[in-house]
C-alpha cells in the first residue's frame, strides 16, 4: 500500500499486478476499482473482486476516495469533478497510458461514468454496480440522500438501532459516516457539482450495468439500453442494493467476461 500525491491532496491506494501475463509479452488490461461513499474504502474490494481480478492476469488499482479511508480528508471539495480530478491525477503519478476498466460501485459508478464522460480517451469500459450517471436527477437523489443521512446518523438512538439490527461493525462505520458528513462539506457539495446531459451521449465507451431488483436502480434499465450505444445490463433477483457484497461471485463472473470481451491487449493512451 502507498500513499501518492495526486495533485491538492495525497490519496492511499492499493495495486496488485497481474498474477499472469499475456502470453504474446503485450501489457495485461488494468481494472480500476472505485468505492461507494461514507461507508465504503477501498478494503470492500480487497476483500471481494480485487485479488480474484489480479489472478485472472489483470493488473488491478484500488484507492480511497477522497475524505475515506487513509486519503486526505479536506474540509471542503467534495464535487463529483474534485473526485475525478483525484482519479486522473491518480493514473498519471503511476504513470498508467493504458485504457482502464473502471468498475464502480454506488457512488464510485458515478465517478466512473464522469471519467469516461470527461477524459474519454482514459476509458476502455465502465462497469456500474448499483450505480446512476452523474445527471441533473442524479443530483436531486444525493440531495436528498445525503440530507436524510447527515441528520440521521447524528442522533444516537439512530446508532443504537443500527447496532442492534446489523451489528457493532456497522454501527462503526455509520459514526464514520456521520463524522465525515458533520466535519466537511461532502452533502452540500456532491449535489452541487458538473453533470453530464440527460441523453448520456458523452458515455461513448461500453457501459456494464448491475442492479439488484429490489432497490429501485433499476428503472433506470430502459432509459440506459435506450440511450447508450454500447450497454449491457443485469439485474440481479431477489436482491437490494448491496450486490457487491452479498452477490460477489456474480458479480465477479460477469465483471470479468466484460473486461476479457472488451480488451484491447496492450492499449495505450
């Protein structure tokens, strides 16, 4: 694990190499992986897709997003395009020229998608779990939400509930979630940060998007397969908005036939 400076702060990633290389002596594909928000770093993947990519011959980057984790925690600048700035600043102190796979989830899909929006030429694919495209409704749900979560989780008997329905870790992790809502400026940025347009014509790349069936994600389907060119999506029964987790080999399986389906070996910028 590093901690690399990636332009205004200094962000903790993890790498793990490819465990196989291409036989041909080209470069093997890169698999970015982005956390959610506020409960999230970059252990959700370490302990779920990470290792099981790098031994399938994938060089893998993980990291924790701004404000998580071991990452710099400023006080303000948390708008979706800080977070992204953060990710290209990332590729370049590695000195990664490759095409990335860039799989998101929750939030992290956000992110993924604006990269691919915004510095396409990075991009070979995205990968959203659970996850919108940062447009302008996209913006009134984190409103919402992060209002909802920042008032919720200051009240203890809010944390008390939590422990006693999904345990003492959860409820740890909620404190955190709560301190990071009530020591900088997170809820009031997200929401207030750049979007891409409603027809998502700036998401050239291929698009891969998981849903579980019960979290109400998935409506968003039709308008997807509608209005992306290259778009696949799964949803996934019987299952609420924590796929990654509770459906990883799933997951895994599919994440993998995507990337192995859209490389272009040894690709570079």
């Amino acid at each position: 694990m590093a901690k690399i400076s990636t332009g205004e702060i200094t962000t903790h990633v993890q790498r793990l190499p490819a465990a196989v290389r291409p036989a041909d002596g080209s470069e093997p594909p890169v698999v970015v992986f982005v956390h959610g928000l506020l409960t999230d770093s970059l252990a959700s993947y370490y302990f779920t897709l990470g290792p099981d990519f790098a031994a399938a011959g994938h060089d893998v980057i993980m990291y924790d997003l701004r404000g998580h984790g071991r990452s710099d925690r400023p006080a303000t600048g948390y708008r979706l395009e800080s977070f992204v700035a953060d990710l290209v600043g990332l590729l370049d102190a590695l000195d990664e020229r490759r095409r990335v796979h860039v799989v998101g989830n929750s939030f992290g899909g956000t992110v993924a998608a604006a990269l691919a929006a915004w510095h396409p030429d990075r991009v070979a694919t995205v990968t959203m779990i659970e996850s919108e495209p940062p447009v302008e409704e996209w913006t009134r749900h984190m409103a919402d939400g992060l209002a909802d979560a920042k008032n919720r989780l200051a009240r203890e008997e809010v944390i008390s509930w939590i422990s006693a329905k999904h345990g003492a870790h959860t409820a740890r992790l909620s404190r955190g979630a709560s301190r990071i809502l009530r020591t900088t400026t997170l809820a009031e940025d997200i929401p207030a940060g750049r979007v891409i347009g409603d027809d998502l014509g700036a998401l050239g790349c291929p698009v891969l998007a998981i849903f579980g069936d019960e979290s109400g994600l998935s409506a968003q389907v039709p308008g997807l397969e509608a209005k992306l060119a290259s778009c696949r999506t799964v949803v996934l029964t019987e299952q609420g908005h924590s796929v990654l987790v509770e459906r990883t080999e799933e997951t895994r399986e599919l994440i993998l036939d995507w990337v192995r389906e859209h490389t272009l070996a040894g690709a570079v910028l």
